[in-house]
C-alpha cells in the first residue's frame, strides 16, 4: 500500500500528456489494447512493420492483483522490456480503486503508462462490472484514474467509447482527464455498437470531441482503419495526435507502414514472410506464455484470406494447440513457404501480384483488391454479405443526405467482435469464419 512519501514520489516524477508523449517519441500509430492478441511476440512484430506505441492485452486488475497464475500467464519477465518491448502502455479493467493501484504498481517499472479500459462492450464485462459497463458512473470512474493518477509511479490514460449524445460525451472525456488521465484514446463507437450492430466508427463525433477538449490534451482516435492511407487520413480529418488500430494490425501488421505506401512488401507483405517473422519471434521469446497461447489465433488472423485457398494447410493448422511442439507448428510455417514459393513461380506472376485501388468511396477512403498470398484487411460476411457492399449501399441509400468529410471508412469487423467467443472459435478446431 503507498503511503505519503510514495504519493509524493509518484508526483514529482512523473510526466504530464504532453511532456509524456514527447519522450516517448511522439507515437502516432499505436497497435490497440486486444485481449490475448496484442501480447509480446506481436507487438514485437508490429514495431517492425511501423508501429511506434503498443497497448497490452486488457489484464483484469484484481486478478493481476492477487493471482500468481493469472501473472504468469499473462505477463513475463520480458514484457516491458526497455530494449525490446517499448514505449508500452499496461491496460487494465477494473471497479475497484485499490486492486487496481495494486496491480498497477506490479507493472509500473516495466511500462511507460497505465491505461484503465472503459470501453470493453462485451457480456463478460457487464457481469464483471467494468469496461464500458462503467460508463454512468462517473464518480467511480474518477475515482480509478485519480487513484493512479495521485499514487502510480507513471502516469495514468484512459480508453473510452462514446454516448449517443455528443455533448455527453464531451462532459464524460473531460471527466477523464480531469481526474488524471494524461492521454486520451476515443474509441468511435457506442457501446451498443458490438456483434452484428458494430458498424461504423463515428468520425465526427472523435472530431468534435478533439476539436472542444483542451488543445494540449493527447488524443488518439480509434475505429474503421483498414489501409495504410486511412492513418494520415485520420490524422488529418480529426486532428489527432495518434491512430490507433486493432484490427487492422491483426490481419494485417504492414497497415502501419504509412512511410512506404506504394512498396506491397511493407504494406500488404506476403502471409509466408510475416508468419515466419512472427513464428521466430514466438520461439525466441518463448517464456512469454500470453504469446504462446496467442500462437494459434494470430497464425489464422495472418491466413485469413490464404487458407480458403489451401485448405490443406487450414487442417493441418487446425490440428495443433498451444500444447503442441514449435516442430509442429513448423511444419505449418514450412508448407505456407513452399505454397507462396510455388505461387511466386509462376510465369505470369508480376500480372498476378498487383494491388489494385477501386475508387473513392463517399467514406473517404478506398477498397482495394490484394492477392491473397498478402495480408489484408478481412471483411466479415454478416448474412452472406461482406461489410464494403453494406457500406456502399448504406450510402447508397442516403445519396440524398449531406456526408461530411470526416465521415468514417468502411468497417471491417461486423460479425463478432466477442472477443472471448472469437477467441474460442478459433481456438477449437477452426475459425467458424473461415
Ligand atoms: C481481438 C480484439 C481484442 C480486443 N481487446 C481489447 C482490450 O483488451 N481492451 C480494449 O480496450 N479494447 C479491446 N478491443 C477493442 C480495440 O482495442 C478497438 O477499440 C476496436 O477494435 C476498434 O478498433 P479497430 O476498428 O481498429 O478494430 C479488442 C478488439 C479486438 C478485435
């Protein structure tokens, strides 16, 4: 428990929003808080292809607080590592000051934020009491962030969705950072917006919330990225100071590489070369149990659009569990190799190997077809129709209504954002999607 000298320690130390986001070397593209999915091994792999801050997992602070298996299995002695695993942010869910304080203080050496989840929409967090769950009430709100804010060695952020009614969610941000939170992220969507009813991210409404919070305050926008061109975009349109993006990372990690839109190897690099990566990266930091549990989940999010194609490799991939030797999961890596191999030697590839930009959409964005040999973004079919041809006919439906420019890009993730249901799914024999 911290006692005066240690508040006061707490304070002087640390960094305020902007001072903070300045020595951590002003990111601007941040991999999202995903439970079981944005752990060591792939924020790792996402710093290599641009990512320039990562959030945890979302660690569930009374368990983190009073659970040495909970703490094994999720965090390892090499996250937070300064040479390998930074700038990171620690998230956690919680609705209790102290055990929050208190896991928060097992990790604050090895971070450079603690962030309190407020967003998380899902059946679990509404039993559990947390998340988005704590969006009406305010004062307990506070009360978690002022808590790190007065006592936690670093500085304390928060990560909210919105209300239906913007000015609302205008009193609710400046809530937040009232009681310390040093960076902001908004996450674009109700809190109603899961499932089937996820849809699009609210642009305007991120705007509006940037454009009437204090102009020192460190924001980040979060919702409907699925191309590299849609982070300066967003940058531009709402004024942020950093993009976050979850899946779009998971599906495809080059979606951060804005510096080298135009080169398809960074930005939409081939499934064989970022499994590899990603499979090595695994394997030399194999104490990280998240990372190893995670394994299987990612090797379907990087397959996604390859596996319909060899269906072979989906079996032999739906076979194996975290249980199971690196030799195994080898053989998975091997066979992608040689697929892609065989692929790339056909006479006719450089025709075949192209990416192609269809036009403008009235989002403000624009779909593109990549090969399915590359990473990309993943379009979820809800009722055998895929998200883009909604969203065309969503605006299609409204050619009479005036759609401003920071209106938000196609969404990707529409059938089911259940994080731990997707995470079952993929998890038993495959992915229900695929
Ligand atoms: C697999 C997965 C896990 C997630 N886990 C978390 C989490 O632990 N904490 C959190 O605040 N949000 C979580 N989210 C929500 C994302 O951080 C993000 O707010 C949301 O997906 C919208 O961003 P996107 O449009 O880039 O996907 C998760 C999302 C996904 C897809």
């Amino acid at each position: 428990m911290s006692t005066a000298s240690d508040v006061g320690k707490a304070q002087s130390s640390k960094l305020a929003g902007r001072a903070l986001f300045e020595r951590i070397g002003k990111p601007t593209k941040i991999v999202a808080p995903m439970v079981d999915q944005s752990e060591l091994a792939w924020r790792i792999l996402s710093r290599r292809y641009g990512a320039t801050l990562a959030y945890t997992p979302m660690l569930h602070a009374k368990l983190f607080a009073t659970s040495e298996k909970y703490r094994r299995d999720m965090w390892s002695d090499l996250d937070g590592d300064e040479s390998i695993d930074r700038p990171l942010v620690v998230q956690f869910c919680a609705n209790d000051p102290e055990y929050l304080l208190k896991a928060a203080q097992l990790v604050e050496n090895k971070c450079d934020a603690v962030d309190l989840n407020l967003g998380c929409p899902q059946g679990i967090a509404k039993k559990g009491h947390y998340g988005s769950f704590l969006m009406e009430e305010w004062d307990l709100v506070a009360n978690l962030i002022n808590t790190l804010h007065t006592k936690l060695a670093v500085p304390v952020t928060a990560k909210i969705r919105i209300f239906p009614d913007r000015e609302k969610t205008l009193a609710y941000a400046k809530m937040v950072l009232d009681a310390g939170a040093q960076f902001l992220t908004v996450h674009g969507r109700l809190r109603e917006q899961k499932g089937q009813q996820t849809g699009l991210a609210d642009w305007a409404t991120i705007k509006y919330l940037r454009d009437n919070l204090p102009s020192d305050t460190v924001f980040f926008a979060n919702g409907n990225i699925l191309y590299p061109e849609d982070i300066p975009r967003c940058m531009t349109e709402l004024g942020c100071d950093a993009v976050m993006s979850a899946e779009g990372n998971l599906y495809n990690p080059g979606v951060f590489n804005i510096e080298h839109i135009g080169d398809k190897e960074k930005t939409f690099p081939r499934v064989d070369k970022v499994l590899r990566e990603y499979f090595e990266i695994v394997k030399q930091h194999n104490c990280s149990v998240a990372s190893r549990t995670a394994m299987k989940n990612h090797f379907f999010k990087i397959l996604r659009p390859f596996l319909p194609n060899h269906v072979d490799i989906r079996s032999q991939l739906a076979q194996l569990s975290p249980k199971h030797p690196f030799e195994e999961w080898e053989n998975v890596v091997a066979a992608v190799e040689q697929a892609v191999l065989d692929i790339f030697a056909q006479p006719d590839i450089a025709t075949k190997d192209v990416i192609t930009t269809h036009a403008p959409q009235a989002w403000g964005g624009a779909y593109k077809t990549v090969p399915y040999w590359r990473c990309q973004p993943y379009f979820r079919p809800v009722n055998g129709v895929t998200a883009d041809k909604r969203v065309a006919q969503q605006f299609a439906d409204k050619d009479d209504v005036d759609i401003p420019s920071c209106t938000p890009s196609a969404v990707k993730r529409d059938a089911d954002q259940d994080l731990e249901s997707d995470k079952r799914k993929e998890l038993r024999k495959e992915p229900a999607s695929t």
